[in-house]
C-alpha cells in the first residue's frame, strides 16, 4: 500500500508554505515514498518545476491546488488534484477562472468546477466538512460525480476530532482518504512558518496544529482506525497518472498570404531587405543569408523571426524608438528583416553565437521600447494577435538574505533599526552569485561576532536561514510577455498582477518555456524615450528630421566631445570612471565605443589601460599566436569581447560552437572542477588540434580564464554601443534640447536633476524656474541657451491646473496674475496651486513673489467674478478691458534666501542661486569636493567637504544618547554623513538643514555605499 501525502503547501503558497520543491523530494525519498503532491493555495507556481524535479528522482507527480470555492452559498477550500493530463489542462483552467472571477477575491464559482470538471478528483478537507456540510457535498459530488469526490481527513491534534469529521463525512456518503495538510519538513519549523504568515498580516495567529511532513509509518499509526482513508490514498494514486510534453515550441498564428508557408515568406522579406539597407549582394552576403536561413528554418523558427519582425515594424512606424540587444544582433537575416540595425558583416558578428547550430535552443530577441510607449506595443500584439493570447509573464521576488533578515527581524517584533543594522552587515552578492546568510557569516567579521554574541541577532539570523530562498510574493516580469497560438490558458495558468490590472502568467519565464510558449521580451528603456524626446523636440522646434538609424556614425565632433569628457548623461559612458578612460582613450570609431562599453566592468577592466596604450601605439600590439589577429585585430590584440574567448577555442583549440559554449558557461559558473576539465581540454585541444607548445596553449589559457566569466557578449556591446553613440550625437549637435528631454526622464529624481542642470550650466544653457506663459508640460527649450522647468516638476500643483493653463494659454498668453485666475477654473487651480506657483517662480513675469505670496487672499477673490463679455465680442481690446487687474509690483523683494527655500520645497533643487554662493571664495576652494569624496575608494581616507545640510536626522542609541545623519550637497552631489554622539553634542548647533558647513571627517565604504564619518564640523 502507497501512503503518500496528498495536500502540501510549499514555499509558493506565499508566505504561508515552507519547503522548496527540491527539500520535499529528498524528504519523500528518504520516506521511500513513490508519489508525493504539490497543492498550493490558490495557484500551480511550482507545478513545472515540481513535475520536473518528481520526474528526475522517479517519483510520481500529483499535481493539484489547494483551491477556494463558493459552492452552495458556502466560501470553502477544497483540494483538487489532476487525474491525467487533460485534468492538468482543466486544473490550469480552472485556477485561472478562480483567479480571473474578481480581482483580490480568488474563489471558482459552481460554473466554473462544471466548466473545467472532468478527470479531477476532489478532496474535501475537514474544515470544510464542517462548514460547508451535507448541502457542499452534494454539490460536489452533482458536479464531479461520486468517484471524484472525498472527504480528507487531516490531523489537528485530537483522535476525537479525526473521528467526528469522520462521521460527518460517512453521513454524507464521502469516502474517507487520509490526507494531513502540510506546511512545513520537521516539527521545529512551526515556529518559523508562524513567522511567515506574520510577515504576510502581522496579526495573524499562531497556527496550534501540527503540519509536519511525517512519515509513512507516522501516518499508518495516527489513521490506524481508519484503514480505508490509507487505503484510498493508494486508490487516488494508482489513477492518476500525468505526462507532460516539455520543451516543444508554439508561436503565434501570425497571417501570411496565402499559398505560402513561413520559411518562403520569411525568405522573401530577408530578399527585400537588402535593397531597402542599400546593401549589395556579394558572395559573402550571400552565403551568410543561405547559411541563416538553413538553420532558421530547419530548427523551425521562421514564426518567431517573422513575429518580431512584426512588432518592431509597428514600433518604427508609430515613430516609436525601439532597438534591440543580445546577441541577435550577430544575425544577418535579423539585420534584413528589421530586428536589428547592426550589420554583422561589417561589425564581424558571429551568427553562432546566436543560434548554435549544434544546439535546440529557442532564438531569444531581446526588444527594447522607448519605455513611456512599451504599453502600445503590448496593446498591438494583444489586437492581432487576440487579447487572451497575451499575457505578461510573472516573477517572484523572493526572500533573499538582506530581505530575509528585515522580514524576520520585524515579524518578531523587533524594530526596524535592529534588522536594518543585521542586514546592512550582509554583501551584496556578485552577478549570477547572489548572497546568502552562512557565506555572510563566512566573509563579514563583525556579523559573525554578533551573532555569536546578541541572542536576538542569533535568533533572527536562525530563523532567517529557515525561510531564505523562499518565494514571497508575485510581480510582473519586467520584459518578459508569451504570445499563444490559442488562449494562454491553454498552455500555462494565468492570474492577476497583484500591484495592476495586468493579466500575468502563474509560472515564471522558465516554466512558461517548458510549456512552449516562447518568451517574447518587450523591455522599457528610459534612453530610448529620452532620444524619442529629443528627436521630436528637435522636430517641433527647429522643423528638422533627424533619423537616428541613419546618422553618421563617424562624427569627428561627436567623439571629440567624448574625448573632451562631455559624457553627462550620456547612455553607457558616463560616471567618473568612464569619463576618464574615454579622455585618455580620445576615441575615433564606433568601435572604440563598442570596446568601451564591453570592457568597463570588473574583471575585464583591468584591459582599458591596455586598450588605450595600444590604441595610441600601434607596435605595442602582439599576439600569443597569428590566428588571434583576425578575431582581435579591431581591439589592437586585447580580449574583449566574450566572443573572443569563443573564437579562440575554436580556431585555435579545435572546439565545435556547442563545446565552445559549454566553456563558457563553465567559465560563468567558476566550479573549479569543472574549470579544471575544462582547462585540460583546452591546452590538449590547441597542443593536437592547433599544432602549439603546451606551454604556449597554458599562456593562452592564463589570457582567457579572468575575463570570460565577465565578458561583454559582442552583438550585445555593438548594439549598445549604437544607442551610447546616438545619445552623444544629439547631445553635441542639439545639447538644449536633449538636455530638456534628459530632465523630463528624470523629473522627480532631485539628485539626477541637480546633476543635469549643472552640466546646463556648464554647456553655457540656462535653467530658468517655471513660468505660466512659456513652460509646457515637461522641461521646454525657449531656445538654443535656455530650458525652463516644466509645469509637472512642480511638487503640490495638480494635473488639472497644469493643463488648463496650457490649454487657456493656446487662445492667449496670460497678461497678469488677474487674467489668470479669472481665466483658470478655481475647481482645478485652487489656493495650494496658486500658492505652489508663486513659490516655484512660475508667475514671476507678473511681479514680486512676496508680494503675491501676501495677497494670495485677492487674488483668489478674483476667481469668482465673472467676465461680463460678451461671447461674440472677442477682440483682444475688448478682452483687455472687462480683464480682472491686480497691480504686482514688479521690484523683487523676494529676499534670496526665501526664493532658494521655495524652490527646494517645490522644484526639488535651488534654481534662481544656491547656499553656497554667499560664501564664494571658500567654495572655490572646496569645489567638487563632494565628488571627489564619491569616487574616493579607500575606507578611513580623510577627507574635508563643503556644502549645504540638506536633511538631518536624529536618533537614540541604545546608552540614550543623541546621534545624528545628515545628507550635505554642493551644486552637483550630495553624499551621507555620520555624526556620533560625541561630535553630534558638539556640532549639532552647525548640523541644521540650510546651514552651510566644512566638515572634516573619514570615508566610510560598505556595500558600494559611501558616507563620511564626521569627526569636525565648522559652520560659515
């Protein structure tokens, strides 16, 4: 007899469940159990995963949910589990139902379970006998048939209650299967599941019954009464029986003409493609596309090209900025068919690193929109392709180390400051290597000690790693979308997205791909809505058309400026590191960017000084062996793409492209054992195959081992690399107006904008305050030297009071404060508006702020009275005189001090001057002397800034003393700083928000976050 369980909560029932999908399959291993259950709450998260993971240890997989019902006027939950796999489609249908009937309200209705009712069996858990009664259980049984349906018994502390339900149950003609709920592995772990489910509602309350995972023995002795509840356990078991078919691909019904097929029209398009790039049709061109093609359509991927195809098309004509990023750009037929606009030929791309012809991998195009227009995209697939094809992709965030601790710490009751100070003790983990508690433990001294020495840091640190890993909560995949050739509930369950009213897929991007549906990702950029900006700011004002797929890619002034260092806000290449690489580098090709963007990063890094000095000596470029010299001759010899390393095991060591990308996932994984295998092969392969001394293949190893685990894919870098080079061309050639559309992106980030209108300021453009007659919505450029801040940037100032002003001012400009607020409905620009204009500097062509500021009670009076002209006399002398006046006196006696102040509060950063410049001398002294304090990289380096205190805040150590953190800036940064008791009791008189100060004091680094420990303060 099978005594399995059939009712387990894992971690994706959200924070509720505990065990991951690999803890319950050894658990059931090690029980010798030969089936086990998956049902979550609500939802099938973990149902491919778990079928997977069930399949590789040769278990039988029972997949099922734990679902909430409306059933005979009764809320109840019952366990529902596939029989076959036409009950796995129906369960995926039915979940989705549940899910989809009101959004916050999961429940399926009786129509829903009669809908989507064959070959699923239904237990019935006790709680629900209980609630739900006799009227629950013949509708169940109406529904499913009397075959489908018992009644689960399941453990909660008492034989008296086992035996009550079990009564209930026998009453209403249910046959009995023993079935606990399980929540948890040990006994041990309530107490951390209790922590969860406070996580979720901190007044929740602890769970008294026992969830554990027990054994099969276990389960023998605590039914013992009930034989026939163990012995359906093995009935339900032997019927089901479920096969899943992984890892096939579907694509979208995409309409072709008629008579064709999706190769022939995807070799049309490709023919027309090169007349439209202009591009000859030479022997190379042509081999690369019979090439292309051959593997395209032999792996049966035409669908998918010609999809994306699609959508880029209508992205390019709706004026919508799109590019694309990976390694698709290394496809020619990409290139023709408009996927991509880099031509791989002449960027010498390598199409394998695409799609290995040794490999049945899915092609993946990497789509990036301009991100304030993405949603249009996504609305086009949905109208050709058909709404419920579509759907987003989920993700879950789950409970990683930094993020386990604060949810501990607080769900025990502790406050925010313990946590946060456990957490912020914890790394951050590398790319591909997240960061977990115990490797924590092993690198972080100061954690280790006080957790061997705080008993509450032991406890939540304990009960932290209990629950670490685990999912805790569902979002939206920020790229990912499935396109079905049929409703996606036909392949994957689907729900809404918790946070929206998007429609998202209940398995992540892998499982949606084990079901075969393919990924399509449709990614927002902001640097491809601030280029969309510029080009139609350029376009409205100055009546030019700028193509930025056809600019030239070989502007002298474009590169002198990145030689120059103008790199602020320049996509890829800006940040004081890269700034002064690309000073030194002076770069004058597209592929000097490209390398750049590719070899900024760790590891690979170390190669720019290199780069440069052969960049600008020729003789300095060697090659360990001449068959490198074609793969790194555009990198004057240095490694610098992942390709690189690539190509050089193949031409040199002899790898085929599906051995080549095994090294290179190994090289990612840094496994030493598989690094040695890997290393082993690679000498022997250029000693037998490349005809080299071992010595000299070691050499090559020793070149390619640090850099391939960080290397810059090279279509990913050209295509990067592209876009980098259009944001410097539109800044050098229209610098006012991609700086209007650089702020517009980041409006409301006060730091970023600070930093913007500093490099206005250097590039000789002026920043002005808003302004009710000229601003528009977003920042707008008055001319070639001044941008003035938008109507939005202003905090405190509605919507509608914006676009009445804007739209009143379409008839004419106002002429006072008077014609204002008589022409601008109250209902939309009421006393905080008004209020919010006159601090911001918005109606300062109307006279002295003060002054307004003062008579803010007039000037509100003037919004009742009606204009008394009449609707066919219009004529401006007529409109000037039956126009509200307020004499504003146009002498400024705003004192400067009130202005800055104003400003801060409304627009975020000081416009008309800043604190600073009332001590001029001794903040030319100490100019840059923040950023100089960011890019310092030694701990404990002593350094002295100058700047305003911007905020200030206060607490109470544990010995009651006063403790202090202040954010101090000058024009362009702004950077924390600590003032512990004793220099806080000594400074805190300077330390007030306003005040400008010299602080000496030491830099202090933890997790890429830099402060400065204050250890001298003086006011000015």
């Amino acid at each position: 007899m099978s005594v399995v369980h059939l009712s387990i909560h894992s971690h994706y029932s959200l924070l509720d469940g505990l065990p991951q999908i690999g803890d319950l399959i050894s658990k059931a291993k090690n029980y010798g159990m030969e089936a086990l259950a998956v049902t979550d709450r609500n939802n099938m998260y973990g149902a491919i995963e778990f079928y997977k993971a069930c399949e590789k240890a040769e278990i039988k997989p029972l997949l099922g949910v734990d679902l909430d019902v409306m059933v005979a006027d009764t809320r109840a939950h019952i366990i529902v589990l596939a029989e076959n796999t036409n009950g796995y489609h129906n369960l995926i249908k039915l979940v989705s139902a549940a899910q989809l009937e009101e959004k916050g309200n999961v429940r399926a209705t009786e129509e829903h379970l009669s809908a989507y009712k064959e070959n699923l069996i239904v237990l019935v858990p006790e709680s629900a006998i209980v609630s739900g009664g006799a009227s629950l259980a013949k509708t169940l049984v109406s529904i499913f048939g009397k075959d489908q349906v018992f009644a689960r018994l399941g453990w909660n502390g008492t034989r008296d209650d086992i035996h009550t339900h079990a009564t209930r149950a026998r009453e209403m003609g249910l046959p009995l299967v023993a079935g606990d709920g399980v929540y948890y592995l040990k006994e041990e772990d309530c107490d951390a599941r209790d922590v969860v489910r406070k996580i979720a509602d901190p007044s929740a309350h602890r769970d008294g019954n026992d969830r554990t995972f027990i054994s099969p023995q276990q389960f023998e002795e605590r039914y013992r009464e009930y034989p026939d509840a163990l012995q359906n356990i093995d009935a339900i078991v032997s019927r089901i029986s479920i096969t899943l078919s992984l890892g096939s691909w579907l694509f979208p019904n995409l309409p072709i003409p008629a008579g064709t097929t999706y190769e022939q029209e995807l070799s049309k398009i490709t023919e027309e493609g090169l007349s439209a790039h202009g591009m000859k049709k030479t022997k190379e061109v042509e081999t690369r596309i019979k090439y292309e093609l051959s593997i395209i359509n032999d792996k049966g991927f035409a669908p998918y090209f010609l999809v994306v195809s699609d959508l880029l098309r209508f992205a390019k004509e709706s004026g919508i900025v799109a590019t694309t990023r990976g390694s698709a750009a290394g496809s020619l037929v990409s290139f023709l068919v408009g996927i991509t606009s880099i031509d791989p030929i002449a960027y010498k791309l390598p199409f394998e690193r695409f799609l290995n012809p040794e490999r049945p991998k899915a092609p993946d195009i990497d789509m990036d929109f301009a991100d304030i227009r993405r949603e249009e995209v996504l609305e086009y697939a949905k109208k050709k392709y058909g709404t419920e094809q579509v759907a987003q992709i989920g993700t879950f965030g789950t409970m990683m180390a930094r993020a386990a601790v604060r949810d501990v710490a607080r769900s025990l009751g502790y406050g925010y400051g313990v946590g946060d100070r456990i957490a912020k003790l914890i790394p951050f983990g590398s790319q591909g290597f997240p960061m977990t508690i115990d490797k924590a433990l092993e690198m972080e001294e100061e954690l280790r000690v006080l957790y061997q020495e705080d008993e509450d840091v032991e406890t939540i640190i304990n009960t932290a790693k209990r629950v670490e890993g685990n999912a805790r909560h569902i979002s939206v995949h920020a790229a990912g979308i499935v396109i079905a050739p049929s409703p996606v509930t036909d392949f994957v369950p689907v729900q809404y997205d918790p946070h929206g009213e998007a429609v998202i897929t209940q398995y992540n991007m892998h499982a949606v791909e084990d079901a075969g549906l393919l990924k399509f990702d449709f990614l927002g950029l902001t640097i491809l809505s601030i280029l969309e900006g510029v080009v139609t700011r350029v376009r409205a004002r100055k009546n030019i058309e700028v193509d930025i797929d056809t600019i030239s890619f070989d502007d002298k002034k474009v590169f002198e400026a990145l030689g120059h260092g103008d790199t602020e806000g320049v996509f890829q290449l800006s940040g004081g590191g890269m700034t002064r690489y690309l000073k030194e580098l002076e770069p004058s090709s597209i592929d000097d960017i490209n390398a750049m963007v590719a070899l900024y990063r760790p590891g690979p890094m170390e190669s720019i000084p290199a780069y440069i000095a052969r960049k600008k000596n020729p003789e300095l470029v060697t090659y360990l062996d001449p068959r490198m010299e074609k793969i790194l001759e555009r990198s004057y010899g240095i490694i610098t793409y992942q390709d690189d390393v690539l190509l050089i095991a193949i031409e040199i060591a002899g790898y085929s492209w599906l051995e080549a990308d095994n090294l290179r996932k190994a090289m990612g994984k840094k496994i030493p054992a598989e690094m040695e295998a890997q290393k082993e092969k690679f000498i022997s392969g250029c000693v037998e195959h490349g005809n080299i001394s071992e010595e000299r293949a070691k050499n090559i190893w020793a070149l390619i081992e640090p850099f391939a685990a960080y290397g810059f894919n090279k279509a990913h870098a050209a295509s990067y690399g592209k876009v980098a080079y259009q944001t410097a061309y539109m800044k050098t050639h229209f610098p006012a107006d991609y700086m209007a559309s650089l702020m517009t992106a980041d409006a409301g980030n006060v730091d970023k904008i600070a930093i913007h209108v500093a490099e206005c300021v250097r590039l000789g453009i002026t920043v002005l305050p808003p302004d009710v007659n000229q601003s528009e919505w977003t920042f707008t450029v008055i001319d070639d030297n001044t941008i003035r801040f938008g109507l939005n940037s202003i905090k405190n100032f509605g919507e509608g009071g914006a676009h009445s002003i804007i739209e009143k001012r379409k008839e004419n400009i106002f002429s006072g404060i008077g014609d204002l607020a008589s022409r601008v409905p109250a209902q939309v620009l009421n006393r905080r508006g008004i209020e919010a204009l006159i601090k911001a500097g918005a109606l300062d062509s109307f006279g002295d702020r003060k002054e307004m500021f003062e008579r803010i009670d007039e000037i509100l009076a003037l919004q009742t009275r009606k204009s008394d002209v009449p609707e066919n006399q219009n004529a401006l002398f007529t409109l000037e005189a039956h126009t509200p006046q307020l004499d504003i006196s146009q002498e400024d006696t705003t004192p400067l001090s009130d202005k800055l102040a104003w400003e801060k509060e409304l627009l975020g950063i000081y416009v008309s001057g800043h604190p600073i410049d009332q001590h001029p001398e001794t903040f030319e002294k100490y100019k840059d002397s923040i950023r100089a304090a960011l890019d310092e990289d030694r701990n404990g380096f002593p350094v002295i800034i100058g700047g305003v205190v911007e905020q200030a805040k206060t607490i109470i150590t544990k010995k009651g003393d006063r403790m202090g953190f202040f954010t101090i800036c000058d024009r362009n940064d702004a950077i924390e700083t600590v003032a512990f008791p004793k220099v806080y009791q000594d400074s805190k008189d300077a330390l007030v928000a306003g005040t400008c100060v010299l602080i000496k004091g030491k830099v202090s680094k933890r997790n890429d976050e830099q402060s400065i420990l204050i250890d001298k303060v003086k006011k000015l």
